[in-house]
C-alpha cells in the first residue's frame, strides 16, 4: 500500500473529540427511553391528561424524527461543529426546564425542543466523526464506537431511569443532560469546523414539506401499533406518504435541494441504507414485545426487565466494536451477511425454544449479528457519500434508524395483536395482554387464573411468530448483503495491497 496516498492517521485530539461525540449520542439515545420508569411519577406529581402523558412520551422522538434531514441539510450549509454546539447549549437548557417543570405544558415544551436540539447533535455529530477520522480503518473503528453507544443508550435508558429514582425525584432522568452538555461546549473546541462552498440557501418549503412528511408517517405509525383498526392512522399516513411524493419531486427541480437524491444513486450508499432500516425494523419489534413478555408473563418489575434486557445491549455493543476489525481482514458483505444469518438463527432459536433462558440466549445471539449493520452501515453510508454532503446522508441514516424502529413497533405490533386475537377466546382476554391483566385484576381468582394462563399463551404465541418474521427478514438481509455490497473491499485496503488476510 502506498503511504505518499494514504491519509492521515488520527492522534490524540482526533480521539477526544470521539469521545465527546460518542458521550453526547449516548445521551441522545438514554433520553428517549429513561422516562420509560419515570412516567408514574411525573403522572402522579403533574397530573397530565391520557392525551398529554403521549405527548410527553412522543414529542420528542417526533421532533429528532421530523428535523433531522433538515438539520443535515443545515449543517453543512453553517458549518456541523456549529450547529452542534447550538445544539448542545440548546439541549442542556431544554433538559433543565424539563427537570424542573412545574406544569404539563412546561413539560412538552421542553421535551419538544429536546428533540429539536437533539435532531441538531445527531447528524452533526456522525459527520464530525467522519471529519475526524479519515484513515479507513480508524474511521471504521471510531463509527463502531459512535453505534455502540447510540445502540446501547437506548437500552441502558431504563436501567439509569430506574437508579436515578431509586434516590432522587423523576426530573433527575432529564437533569443528567446539563454536565454532558456542558462538557461538550467545553471541549467544542478540538473539533474540526467544515462547511459546504456557496451550498446556496435553504429552501423554507422544502423544510415543511419534509415534516410533514416525517411527522406523520411517524405518528401513523404508531397509532398503528395501538390500534390497528383505526382508520385516522390510515390516513395519516397516506397523506404523509403523498406529501413524501411531492417533496422529492420538488427536490429534483431545486438548483439546491435540501435532500441530495443523487446519494441515492450510489449502490453501497442505497443497499446500506436499506438493509440498516430493514434491520432496525426487526429490533424495535421484538424490543415492544420482549418488553412486555418480561412484565407480563415473567411477572419481572420494570427495573429488573431491563436490567436483563441489558444483556442482549451488551451483545449489540460488543459486536459493535468487533465488526470494524473483522472488516479490516474480510470483505462488508460478508461480515454484515454471516452477522445476519447468524442472526437469523438467534431468532429462530427464540421460535423453537420455550422459557425464559431460551428467550434471552437467542435474543442475544439475534442481536449480536445485527451489531454489524449498524457498526458497518453507518460507515458505508456516510463514507459513500461526498464529503460536502456528509451532514446530509448522516441524517439520512439515522432518519433511516428512526423509520425502521417506528415501522417495526407498528407492523409487528399489528401481527401480533392478530395472533394474539386469534388465540383467545374469552371477551375478557380484550385486545393484548395488558387488557387481559387489567380485567383479571377485577376477578376471582378461580376466574382469573385460567384467563391469564390463555392471554399468557396466547402472547407467547404471538412473539413466537414475530421472532419467527424477524428471522426470515434477517435471513433475506444477509442474501441482499452478500449480493450488493460484494464489490466493497475490507477496509483499508486498495488493489494491489497485501492486507486481505
């Protein structure tokens, strides 16, 4: 390999800034699941309608969901180290008007500009690793690290949510954002500044095209997930769908789009995009319906549900970090093709096992190869993309991240209610499980007992079957990866060069 091409390795500086980024996006991710243990408290001390106890949950997944292909698009325009720190001061602010709301609406305010801050950190804070790092192998490494913690924020959420109010007041779970944020604004300043030349203005249409493509394909997907017979969620969704048409129409005509659809004409840049949404669907199904398997049917509390679920998050997070290294040896395709077929196998073990120790050994096993795709994914995204447009496609990939989570909650929560439906018989047993506890509750127990004893098969039944889909989109991933990302070479290595293994 020729050492007059190869570019700069990273040094010290380069890795503090990664690990002010990595701590800002595991932030970024506890904040969207730590109030999952939180909410009868702040329900108790603010009394906020059923209407407004959604809106504190939702808004902000809304608000990073609907902003972030603006935000990309904004960064590269004002610069990304910029429009970060905007976000981290903005962030730390919103998290302490949170933490000491005194009224429901305080409360959505707040969470709402958490998610428009946080929709500024993300796509900002992925191009900067891109920035940083531009040896192959150390940006491979360094995205692994930035997915590690945006894979295991997430889960973690509960279990800090769930320490924090063992000892302080439910506004602890949001008062944790101020020192990060702080510390981010502090160290702001070894990170490298990087803009787009005469990127031209903003198309303010675009942008309200753009949400109201996100936010209600987003919202109608969720109610899907509640309520599969709705038509308004239907609706919804038709009409952010419809606008969808129109903004990438409108984007074609624009001299400056705000999206960039000739990303889209890169095959890595596509196929990567697609098998990371895809893969994301999977999780955010089985994540709804482990979730309450735990509660439900283990009869484990809040805190120790997530406390196991933890273990298939270390899983994500280990194998997030071993996949740049198999990479550097072995081509993408194959490590992110093997990672999902044994995937698919963990889930799959999950379908023919029965018990607890089952469930979670092939949950992990599931979840271990699917750490590739977003390790990996990230990388080729991003990586395929041209460097004045990295704020753009690292919005694109964690919008991607974002839409398959909302999918797989509502397409699998709608598979299972139907199973759930068809193996009950009992007008009691209601439409989920949760229904069929509440109503046993009210009942004798020589009553009770035989109605959970069917609701609790009955939603085994119905993991069963989404464990079961899961395996077969993970095994069909690994086909598409293997077919389209085989040109793709390890990384770090150029033709010629000794360094295959």
């Amino acid at each position: 390999m020729s050492t007059l091409t190869s570019p700069p390795r990273a040094g010290a500086r380069a890795w503090l800034g990664l690990s002010v980024l990595a701590l800002a996006t595991l932030l970024l991710a506890v904040d969207n699941t730590v109030l999952v243990l939180a909410l009868p408290h702040l329900a108790a001390d603010l009394r906020p309608s059923a209407v407004e106890l959604l809106w504190i949950t939702d808004a902000y997944g809304f608000m990073i969901a609907g902003f972030m292909i603006t935000m990309g698009s904004l960064g590269d325009r004002i610069g990304r180290r910029r429009l970060l720190l905007i976000g981290s001061a903005a962030f730390g602010v919103a998290s302490a008007l949170a933490a000491y709301s005194v009224t429901t609406e305080m409360l959505i305010a707040a969470r709402v500009l958490l998610g428009v801050a946080g929709a500024m950190l993300g796509p900002s804070a992925l191009a900067l690793v891109t920035t940083l790092f531009t040896d192959a192998r150390q940006r491979a490494m360094a995205i692994g690290v930035f997915t590690a913690c945006f894979m295991g924020g997430a889960a973690l959420g509960p279990v800090i949510g769930g320490m924090l109010l063992e000892t302080f007041w439910w506004g602890s779970v949001f008062l944790m954002g101020v020192p990060v944020m702080a510390l981010v604004l502090a160290v702001g300043a070894v990170l490298p500044e990087e803009r787009v030349r005469e990127p031209g203005r903003i198309d303010l249409v675009s942008v309200l095209m753009s949400l109201a493509t996100v936010l209600p394909v987003v919202y109608g997907l969720k109610e899907l997930a509640k309520d599969p017979a709705r038509p308004v969620a239907y609706l919804v969704l038709a009409a952010g769908v419809a606008v969808g048409i129109a903004f990438v129409r409108r984007q074609r005509r624009l001299t400056h789009p705000l999206l960039d659809l000739s990303l889209f004409a890169e095959r890595s840049f596509t196929a990567a995009l697609s098998v990371l949404l895809l893969t994301m669907l999977t999780q955010g199904g089985l994540y709804l319906f482990v979730g309450q398997y735990l509660q439900l049917v283990e009869s484990l509390t809040p805190m120790a549900a997530g406390l196991w679920m933890a273990i298939p998050a270390t899983a994500l997070v280990a194998g997030s970090l071993m996949a740049p290294a198999l990479a550097r040896r072995y081509r993408p395709a194959s490590v992110v093709g093997l990672g999902l077929a044994g995937s698919a196998a963990g889930f799959a073990l999950v379908v023919a096992g029965d018990g607890f120790a089952t469930l979670l050994a092939g949950l992990t096993i599931g979840f271990l190869g699917t750490a590739p795709v977003g390790a990996l994914g990230l990388g080729l995204i991003v990586g395929a993309a041209p460097a004045r447009q990295a704020g753009s496609a690292s919005a694109l990939a964690e919008s991607g991240g974002e839409l398959g989570v909302a999918l797989g909650i509502a397409l699998f929560g709608s598979v299972g209610t139907a199973v759930y439906a068809s193996r009950t018989t009992s007008p009691q047993a209601g439409d989920s499980l949760s229904d069929a506890v509440t109503a046993a509750a009210t009942m004798p127990a020589d009553v009770a007992g035989p109605l959970l004893a069917q609701a609790r098969a009955a939603f085994t039944g119905s993991l069963a079957t989404v464990a079961g889909l899961s395996a077969a989109i993970a095994l069909g991933l690994a086909v598409v990866s293997f077919a389209l990302l085989r040109h793709l070479r390890p990384i770090g290595h150029e033709p010629g060069g000794d360094d295959l293994g």
